[in-house]
C-alpha cells in the first residue's frame, strides 16, 4: 500500500500560494491510499463507487480507471443517473427509489435504445412497480429494477429497530411476494438485490469522550451483522428458486470487510473513503487518510486569542450533533468556537494556533461527510506532492445540482 502523504499546514501554502481562498481541494496520492485499502478490505469483491460521495465527474473517471476492483457506479437520482450514462458511464445502479415521471419516461426510452447495460433502478413497494409502469409506454423493452431490503436490526422482537428507515421490505417473505410482483409484469426485469447496513457502515464505533455509547455501539453491529448475513443469505436462496440475480449489493465505506465476507454479496458499495471526510476519524475497524479539504482566508482578529475565517458553514447533513460541523484541521490546534461554530458568513477559530494566525492567512478544514463539500465549490484543485496537478469541476461546476 501507498504511505500517504505527509499533510501540513506549511505544505499546503508552498501549495496554493497562487490561489485566492476559499477553495477546495483534494489530495490525490492520499485518496489512491484510501482506495488500496479499501481494496483490501473488500477481500476480491468489486466494489461499486458512490457517486454522491464524490460528486466530481473526473475523479470517478479516474476511480474506474485506476483499478478493476472498482466497477460501476451506485447513483444517488435518476436525472444524475442518466445525465451519468449520458457521458459515457456504464453500470449504473440508482441507490433510491424515485417518483419522477419524467426521469422514467427518459429512462424508458434510453433502455430502449440500449437494452443491454442500461441502468438499474430502486424499487422497494409494489407503488413502485406501478408507476413504473404507468410511464412506459406499449411494447417498450422491460426496465431493470433492483429490490432494496431493510437492513435494520430488529431487536427484542422489533420493539427496537436499529438503522436507516429505508425500505419496508425486511423479511423473507416480503423480499418473495415483491419479487412475485414484479415477475407479473412482463414490463419490469428483477435483475438486482441490495441491502444497505447503515447502522454499521455509517456509525462510528469510536464515539469521541463515549466510551459507554461506543461499547453499545460495537454490541450493537456484531449482533446485527450476524443477523443480517443470515437474513440476506436467506433471501438471496429463496429468490434464487425463480430468478437470477444479477447483483447482490450491500456495505458501505465503514463496513466493507464485514458485507465482503458474506458469500451471498456480489459486490460492495463505497465512495466516502476516497475523500475520508472527518466522520471516519471515529472507527476502529481501520484508518483511512484525509483527502479532501477545503481552505478559509482569515478575515479578522477580533482578540489576540481568536482568528476569524470567512464563511465556513458547511454543515453536514444527519441528526443535528457536533459530529456534523467541518473539523478545522490545519495548523493543528485550531478549534471552533462553542458559541458560534461554523457560520454562514464567519468562522471564529480558537486555540492555541488560532493566536499565530492573521488577517490575510488561510485555515484549512475537513468537512464531515464526503461529497457534500462539492456543493460548496464548483472546482476541486487536485494535489500531487507539492503541484497543483489540475483543476476539475464538481457536479455544481458543470451546472449540475441533483438534489
């Protein structure tokens, strides 16, 4: 594997001495080491790339280029999607469900046109199906669809319910009787199966100053990996009785050697570990190196302790916690204010670093997640050692904002 770079405030400014903050950036030599590791921790299994957690049309070219263990995209709406296939990406599978009508009308005709290959649609209700359906017009060629199971943990006997509040479909039978519904129509193909464990996958086990809720935490996703491994194995052998499943999805960034492991999964799904956004500062299942970030000028000292950036409110979406706030990360010893944290206009940075710092200078940040930073900037400047290799645009930059 890659050593990852070394990342300093001092590199950095030799760096975009030339360029006027803010801006973002990302470092590609530690994004190539975040991708070998999570390579390995796939264990062989293809790992199909996030789109929304990279929202930068040149780097998942790049992504898909660079190794054959990245194969495919997962799509976050269907207007991405097919704008996506529209520039040339192939096996895409839309991660959620959509109620657009004009998207599927699109979708129907490009199938149509491309009957081998094109994209794979969510589904998780037979409303689903219908309004598939209800856009398709006589005679077009089946769309392909995807079941999305519920990988929640049911504890004592449902009372508790662990995980994201996705599909309604979580057991067997209901996994058997959708499937029953979409073989009656002649216009729809199953052709996909994915299970999403949130609860693992985006949950750090590492809560910072928890140590109780961080035993619960890990308590909690061995136990439901265990059920869940049961679960989809079972689901995936009833439906195998009367269809062939092209794909079997499931995992995130933060749970890739857990879902690999599982023989029933095909493939795994990851793209905030390119980036290594500051929520996976907090797990112990492995260590990843921070790749993107993003730099604020110092606009004001309103005390010789206090270091004032402009803007900087690039929450994170979420439960409203502090988790959710962009991490100042360099010069190290930065630290945001409690009362103010990180605003729509101003930025007060506190610490010991913070005094040092004056007004024209820059401090870096991470943001929490991964490719929401994109919605912020419309390029990303691309970093090898101590070059501005390039300069991309986000999906904002190419003047697409998809939700």
């Amino acid at each position: 594997m890659s050593a990852p770079p070394q990342q300093s405030h001092e590199r950095y400014e030799r760096v975009f001495a030339e360029v006027e903050a803010p801006f973002a950036f990302v470092d590609l030599k530690a994004m190539w080491a975040n991708g070998e590791e999570m390579l390995g921790r796939a264990g062989g299994k293809p790992i199909r790339v996030a789109s929304k957690s990279v929202r930068c049309r040149a780097l998942l070219e790049a992504i898909l280029a660079r190794d054959e263990g990245f194969q495919g995209l997962m799509t976050f709406t269907l207007p991405e999607t097919l704008w996506l296939a529209e520039q040339g990406f192939e096996n895409l599978l839309l991660a959620y469900p959509t109620a657009d009508a004009g998207a599927l009308e699109e979708l129907a005709l490009r199938s149509a046109a491309h009957p081998e290959g094109a994209p794979i649609v969510m589904v998780d209700s037979v409303a689903h199906l219908e309004m598939i359906e209800s856009v398709l017009g006589t005679g077009a060629p089946p769309l392909r669809v995807c079941i999305d199971v519920d990988a929640s943990w049911w504890w004592l006997g449902g009372r508790v319910k662990v995980g994201p509040k996705r599909s309604p479909i979580h057991t067997v039978e209901d996994a058997v009787a959708l499937a029953r519904e979409i073989e009656k129509r002649p216009q729809i193909e199953l052709d996909a199966l994915m299970a999403y464990e949130g609860q693992i996958a985006g949950v750090g086990d590492r809560p910072p100053g928890q140590w109780r809720r961080g035993a619960a935490i890990r308590f909690m996703q061995k136990r439901s990996a265990e059920e869940l491994a049961q679960r989809r194995k079972a689901i995936v052998s009833a439906l195998s009785e009367f269809v062939e499943l092209e794909i079997v999805n499931g995992g995130g960034t933060g749970s890739l050697d857990i879902t690999a492991a599982e023989k029933a999964v095909t493939e795994v799904t990851a793209g905030s570990g390119f980036f290594a956004p500051a929520l996976f500062d907090h797990y112990s299942r492995f260590r990843l190196t921070s790749a993107a970030g993003f730099a604020l000028p110092i606009v004001r000292k309103p005390s010789p302790g206090t270091a004032t950036a402009l803007g900087g409110g690039y929450l994170a979406s979420g439960s409203g916690d502090p988790l959710r706030l962009p991490v100042p990360w360099l010069p190290e010893g930065l630290e945001l204010d409690g009362d103010e944290g990180a605003g729509e206009v101003q930025t007060p940075l506190l610490g010991a670093a913070a005094a040092r710092l004056e007004v024209g200078d820059r401090a870096y940040f991470r943001h929490a997640k991964a490719g929401e930073l994109c919605e912020r900037f419309d390029t990303l400047y691309l970093v090898e050692g101590d070059a501005i290799v390039d300069e991309v645009p986000t999906y904002r930059g190419e003047g697409k904002t998809f939700l």
